[in-house]
C-alpha cells in the first residue's frame, strides 16, 4: 500500500529516524508520553499537572522533533511545485 505525501503547513521531522508530522499532531496520540504523574488534590490550588515528553512513534526517540527543510520555492513539505516522478 502506498501512502501519498500530505503537504504539512508545519511540518517536523524526527532528527534520528526522519519521520515527518504536523507540529499541531505532536501534543496528542502517539507523539505524548507522559512521564511524570501530578499530584491531583481535591483542593484545585494544590494541584500539579501531568507532564509529557514528546516522543518519535517510529523510533521511540524522546524529544527529536526539528523543523523540516521546505522547498525554497512553495515553502512546502514534501514540494508540490514539481510533479512527483521527476
């Protein structure tokens, strides 16, 4: 099965593997992982948050996400000025 490229408007990539997302899609399922628990009072004040690390889903590297090299010329990733095939 072949998947098409989606131009990304923010588009990342994963620094050891080379994935590409959406900056948007790295705050949600399967890029967060959470690594510590808060401590949930019933007193809001007293609460502290969980805390998440963003993590690669294809290699598992935590925190590799740099922003992906656009084309110079339509600013986007993969580039749709040119027809795939050349």
């Amino acid at each position: 099965m072949i998947v098409p490229h989606v131009p990304c408007d923010d588009p990342v990539r994963c620094q050891r593997c080379g994935h590409v997302a959406e900056r948007g899609h790295l705050a949600g399922p399967p890029y967060a992982r959470q690594s510590l628990r808060g401590i949930h009072h019933l007193a809001p004040g007293d609460c502290e948050p969980d805390e998440y690390v963003t993590v690669c889903p294809d290699c598992g590297a935590q925190d590799p996400f740099d922003d992906a090299v656009t084309c110079a010329e339509c600013s986007s990733y993969p580039c749709i000025c040119t027809p795939l095939g050349r």
